[in-house]
C-alpha cells in the first residue's frame, strides 16, 4: 500500500511537472521526506497527506483513502465529524466504530 501511494505521488509531481524540492516546500515537508515517502518508505500523517492533496489539488480523502484511513464507501459519505474520528490515532478501530454510531445516532440516521 505505501508503495503504490508512493508510486502516485511521484506520478502527481511528474504530470504537474513539479520537482521534489518544489513540491517539498508546498507541502511544508523535507525533500528527503518526500524522496522516502515517494518510494513507499514511510505512512505519511493525515497532515501530510492533506498538504499533498492540497497541492495536487485534489480532496484529501482521496488519499485518505488510498491509505486506508477508511474505506471507499465512506469516503464518500464522511462528514467532517466522521473523518476526525476516523484519522484519531488514540481511538482503536473499536472506539472509532463506536463514537461514529453513536453520532450518526443522535443525527437520527440508521446505524
């Protein structure tokens, strides 16, 4: 998964024909960062992957969801309660299920 999210970032970068340095600096990350993360080296946080997105101008749950950070069907249909919860790294999967039934509850829709 790190490799292919990776893999397209370098093919972001290359088709907005913008160099690593370049690109580094937009998203607020090192070059060297970049470069590692461009070969699948590191999970990137939720604040980098927003940045990228930000740059490629793209909507982060895009990404979010090419890294897993939650599945298709809700990205589509995250509100921005739903994606906090979900990109909260101190909730277990438990905890994050539990916390947005509980709201889709109190917003009255079937959970």
């Amino acid at each position: 998964m790190l490799v292919a999210f990776g893999e397209f970032v370098r093919a972001q970068r290359k088709l907005a024909q913008v160099s690593q340095r370049h690109l580094a600096k937009m998203t607020g990350v090192s070059d060297s960062y970049l470069s590692q993360l461009e070969r699948g080296h590191y999970r990137p946080s939720p604040q980098v992957v927003k940045a990228l997105a930000q740059a490629f101008g793209m909507k982060p749950e895009q990404l979010y969801t090419m890294l897993g950070f939650f599945d298709e069907d809700d990205a589509t249909e995250a509100t921005s309660v739903e994606l906090a919860i979900r990109l909260d790294e101190r909730l277990a999967p438990a905890q994050k299920e539990t916390l947005i039934r509980v709201y889709r509850s109190l917003l009255g829709e079937d959970v």
